[in-house]
C-alpha cells in the first residue's frame, strides 16, 4: 500500500536552513576499514544494513572515528545518530562521482527491543533544476539535488544531496525553482544498478534520500 504523503508551503520567514540529520539502527554487515585522519584520530568506514518494511535492506556506508570503533564489530546490532555527508571521488577512468556517507555524531549497542529504522530530516536549497519522469509503470518521479550546509566545525561546506520524490510529492516538485527553500523527512536508501563504461558494463550503487514529507519555504 502506498505510503500517505504530506506537502507544505511555508513564509521564508520561517526556514530553519540547514538542517542535517540521520537516525539509524541496523547491523553491521562487513569489516571496518580506515578511510582518513581527522584531529588525529583515524575514521573508519564501516557499512550497515537497515530492513526495510518490505523486507529488501539498504546498506549505508558509515563514517565512524576510532574511539567508537569497538562497537561496529561485525554482526553488531548499533543505533547511530549522525548527518548525511556527500563528497566528489574520481574513478580510475579519471571520471567524478558523489559518494554519501554517514558520519557518525553519537552511537551506542541497539535495544534488543528496537526494530531497524532509518529516518532523516534535511533542509537546505534547492542546487539543480528538478528532473521529473515516470516509471514504466506510469509512476511519477522528481529528481531535486538539495545543498545543505555543514555545521561550522566541519567547516561549513556544502553538502550536496540526491532527493528523490514520487506521487504527490513528484508532481508539487518538479517545479519548485533553484534556490527555493526545502524542508523533507524520508530515509537515505541504496540502489544498486548497472552502467556501462568503454569497457563493458559494471554494478554500481547509488544513494539517494527517498522522500516522504515535504516543506517548501517560499519567498
């Protein structure tokens, strides 16, 4: 059954910008492996699945600093509260892709009580101009790219994040403008599919945030 969706439209007076904000309980499902340093400290990469309702999962790469490392054992039940982080990486062929990642702001060991969640509040601009189509199905979808601002001590640099929409939400915003204000709530989702390249054909996985709730804020 499809899920109810709401849609608001709100006074710019009223926006809340940048807000960036994940909440997970899932399982580890593979080892850590260290990705950087920051501050001195090594930050691990670390990916967790999280169930969906329909039973598939989503495995979401998490950002994780060596003091909590202990507790991304494999297997390991863990609740992460964190932000969404999107950074440019080029491939061998030379060729930039957006990778998103979670970066782990407080963790702890799962309730045995809790079922798996994955939650998120973004609010930011609208970057790109909205790209809707429809599934063979006839389904309606928009594609928005929305750039929410990092926290200061992150450096305040923009984080550029892929929406996707469907229904009633697809249909209000395949035209709202660049720049527009954009409140949502949804779940950051994996999907993986297949490209080709010179060389053949490759599998992939993309990330993007499956929208469930909006606001648009306008001027």
């Amino acid at each position: 059954m499809k899920q109810k969706q709401m849609i608001q439209n709100k006074k710019m007076t009223d926006f809340a910008c940048d807000v960036n904000e994940i909440h997970l309980v899932g399982t580890v499902c593979g080892e850590a492996k260290e990705e950087y340093i920051c501050s001195g400290k090594i930050i691990y990469k670390v990916p967790v699945e999280i169930k969906r309702f329909s039973g598939e999962a989503d495995v979401l790469q998490v950002e994780v600093v060596e003091d909590d490392i202990l507790l991304f054992a494999q297997n390991a039940r863990v609740e992460i509260f964190g932000n969404i982080k999107s950074f440019d990486k080029k491939d061998s062929m030379g060729k930039t892709h957006l990778v998103i990642t979670v970066v782990v702001k407080q963790c702890k060991p799962a309730d045995a009580s809790l079922d798996d969640q994955n939650t998120c509040v973004l609010a930011g601009h609208v970057c790109s101009y909205p790209k809707n189509r429809r599934t063979p199905r006839g389904v309606e979808i928009t594609d928005i790219l929305l750039a929410c601002t990092c926290a200061v001590e992150n450096g305040g640099r923009a984080n550029y994040i892929p929406l996707i929409t469907w229904f009633h939400v697809a249909s209000v915003l395949k035209d709202v403008r660049v720049g527009t204000g954009l409140e949502i709530h949804g779940r950051l989702q994996s999907r993986t599919y297949t490209k080709r390249t010179e060389t053949g054909t490759e599998t992939r996985v993309a990330y993007e945030v499956s929208v469930s709730d909006a606001c648009i804020y306008d001027a």
